[in-house]
C-alpha cells in the first residue's frame, strides 16, 4: 500500500487517489466509456442521432437571402452581420442581385476609431495606478476585431457605408491576427508614454497634442494593411431585370442615408436572467464602445419569451434580424446545427451538467462571442421550434453557410438582439428611453461578439 503522505487537511491524499481508482475500476462500463471516448472522441460518443433528425433546413418563415458572406481567419462577425442586414434591405428596394458591402471600410475606421477611444480612456485613468482592476483591463485589448450593434452604427452614421468594389478585402483584413498584434503593441507603449509624461508633470492639453500626432501615424499603419478608405465613389450596378443604373460621385454618407435603413431607430434588446439585471430597465456598460461621443451602448433587458416575440415579429414582416449569441455552445460547426440536445455529454461521461442560464453569465461559462443574422423561422401554431440562421463562415459550414438554431438552444444561448423600436411595447420603449443602469467594464453584458 502506498504509504500516506499529508500536506495539510486541504490536500489531495495518496490513499483518496487509492479509493478513486478503486471506485472506478470496479465499475465495468467506466472501461467502455473510456475506451469509446480515447477512441472517438467525447463527439463521436455524444452526437444524438435523433437530434440531428429533427433539425431539418426547413423553415415557413423564409427571406430571400443572397449567399452568406466569409469573415476567414478575423473577428468581424458583428461588422458582416450589421452588413448583412443593410444589404438585405437594399437588395430588396432596389431589386439587386447578390451583393456585399465593404467590410473591409467599416473594419478600417472601427480600428481608427478603438485606437482614440481607448487613449482616450487612458488619459481618463492616469491618476489610477498601472496594476489597478480598470487600467488592467483597458490594456488588456485595446485593438481587436470585436463589436457590437450600437458601435456598429455609430461608425455607419459617422463613415457611411461602400459596396465591396469600392475598398475590397486585403489580407490582413481576412488574417487581422499579426495586424491587431502590432497595432496593439503601439497602444500600449503610447500609453506608457502617456503615464510617464503625465507623471513627469506634462499637461494633458500637451498629451492630447501628442495623441493626435499619433493618430496621423496610426492612420498611415492602417492605411499599410487596409488600403485608404475611399472619399468618394461611383454606384454601378445592373438590376435583376438587367436594368443598368450609375450614380456618380458618391460619399460614404450619402450612400448609407440614401439607400439604407435609417439605423437610429433600431435598438437592442437582451436576456440576462441575473439577480443583477432585473427586467424591463436599460442598461450600458461603462468604457464600451469605438467612436468617442458616438452613440453609447444600451439595451432593455426583457424575459426570453419577449425576445423571441420580438425577433419573430421583425421576421413576419420580412426583415432580417442581427443578434448575438455564444456559439460555440451545443453546437456543430461543419453541419450548421444549434441545439441543447445535440451532444448528449451526461449519459456519456454519467455526470450532470445542469447550470441555468443565470449561473452561466455570474460564472463565466457563457457570454455572448458571435454575431449572426436571422433569416427565418419555423412556426407551429404560432410558437417557433426551428429558427434559420444566416452565418459569415463562408459556403462550407452548414448548409450553404447557413445554420438551423432550436428554440431550446434560443433559451438557453440567445442573449441580444437587434430590432426596430416599433415593435416595442410603451412600456419597453420607456424604459429602453430612460436613464440607463451603468454596468463595470468586465461585466459579461459588455463582451463583445468576435468568433472566427
């Protein structure tokens, strides 16, 4: 027998390890579950075949869609989904074929933008010591891919919006990864700078001359990877009907206020069922956003069974809907399938896996990381079961690119969407309206949608 040795009443003991095994070798189907999973894997063993039979691509609720866009290896997620809602709406006014806006234009100003935001946030912290909580934090990303729907809008109402043509993909916008990683780089050390300047005594008048000295550079890097956003462009196109049509001399602006939906009357809406967050009150997140005096970020939180109303509504009356979701949750990638049934892992690995939703946001086991758009639903006797999902992973994943989310999986991994506020109740609208609820920095609420 092994001979015991104790560390303490809190560590593990020799004899524990002892009885563990003994637990678990005594147990015949603890070999097989071993041998099944070393072999296959924990999805080769867990995969429910029926759940997969009951997630057929059909739907009664169906827009018409063009083929769904490719973010590759980027964080862009929430920047192709805003697009994508733009151009489903232009498409059908103007009875396009399929066409895609710029992401690459709307990635350009939104990393201009993170870059003022963020020194800008620094220069509001300098009396805050280098290791505390926020500065900690600010640091801790300050150029990613990452975004949400309000910061969406505010680059379209201040940039505008250009079809692809006009500033197409380059390489670090489809591999932003190395991109990011020097641009972050000359953030930190310019908020080194800062701190060192303020702390030698340096006005912040004469630091925020510096930061725009900077920002000339950081316009020059971006314009490296990027190519220089365009000032002004012509609209071509030839319509389904084979139609020729030519605007010429176009500003970004123009283009967005002329063909696009008046984003400014869209508003967010979220589920977050924690003790922190009662429902039915708005809330923003301190220190999140991209354009500085932008429009902020706010949500009305409501109960689960309003989101889906909401989102059905939108959908009913053929619109699509963005939202953000944490995807990689009950989920397969290659056949585009979201579903709580999917992976049966508590039969598998006989263990239970049971945290509500609430204990998920106060834990950190779920948050929002991806930005999808709605495209169709499947209606039962008024209640959804299926609901179709247009992604920006390219053709391969899915069907066509295009995923098949459940109601369950809605419940439980759904946590904001976008909708236009004539849908809104009086109610909801009010408190939408009033003085929102100031959430830290770090609170889940404030993740910001990212995936590749």
């Amino acid at each position: 027998m092994a001979t015991e040795i104790r560390f303490g009443s809190s560590a593990i003991q020799l004899s524990d390890i002892e009885r563990y095994s003994a637990e678990f070798r005594a147990n015949p189907n603890n070999r097989v579950r071993t041998n099944a999973i070393t072999k296959s894997g924990i999805h080769g063993v867990a995969t429910s075949f029926d759940a997969r039979a009951d997630m057929p691509f059909t739907f009664s609720i169906e827009l018409e869609t063009g083929p769904v866009t490719n973010q590759k290896q980027s964080g862009r997620c929430w920047l192709f989904a805003g697009l994508n809602t733009i151009r489903h709406g232009m498409s059908k006014r103007l009875n396009l074929p399929p066409f895609e806006l710029s992401q690459s234009y709307a990635m350009f100003w939104d990393k201009f933008e993170k870059a003022n935001y963020f020194l800008e946030r620094v220069l509001d912290t300098l009396d805050e010591p280098t290791d505390s909580r926020l500065v900690q934090w600010l640091l801790q990303a300050p150029m990613q891919d990452g975004g949400q729907w309000d910061m969406f809008v505010a680059l379209v109402e201040k940039y505008g919006i250009v079809p692809q043509y006009a500033m197409p993909e380059t390489y670090h916008s489809s591999r932003s990864v190395l991109m990011n990683r020097l641009l972050t780089q000359k953030l930190r050390k310019q908020a080194a700078d800062f701190r060192s300047a303020y702390t030698a005594g340096t006005t912040i008048s004469d630091i925020r001359e510096s930061k725009r000295r900077f920002m000339g550079e950081f316009y020059r890097l971006l314009c490296y990877f990027l190519g220089e956003p365009p000032k002004t462009f012509d609209f071509e196109y030839r319509d389904k009907e084979k139609v020729f049509h030519r605007e010429t001399n176009l500003t970004p602006l123009g283009f967005y206020e002329k063909y696009a939906e008046d984003l400014s009357q869209y508003v967010s809406v979220i589920n977050a069922p924690t003790a922190d967050k009662p429902f039915g009150k708005s809330y923003t997140v301190q220190y999140l956003g991209n354009v500085e005096g932008g429009r902020q970020v706010r949500y009305v939180n409501v109960e689960i069974e309003t989101l889906k109303s909401l989102a059905l509504a939108q959908l009913s009356d053929g619109e699509a809907v963005w939202f953000g979701c944490d995807v990689g949750k009950a989920s397969d990638r290659d056949d585009g399938i979201l579903d709580t049934a999917l992976f049966d892992y508590e039969s598998a690995l006989d263990t239970a896996f049971d945290m509500t939703k609430a204990e998920r946001l106060d834990y950190a086991e779920s948050l929002m990381t991806h930005a999808m758009v709605f495209t169709g639903a499947n209606v039962i006797e008024g209640k959804v079961n299926r609901w179709k999902v247009e992604n920006s992973w390219g053709k391969e994943p899915g069907k066509d690119g295009f995923f098949v989310m459940s109601d369950k999986w809605f419940d439980e991994y759904m946590y904001q969407i976008v909708v236009h506020r004539k849908y809104l109740s009086d109610d909801l609208a009010a408190a939408f309206d009033a003085e929102p609820i100031v959430l830290k920095p770090w609170d889940p609420m404030g993740s910001l949608a990212t995936l590749r």
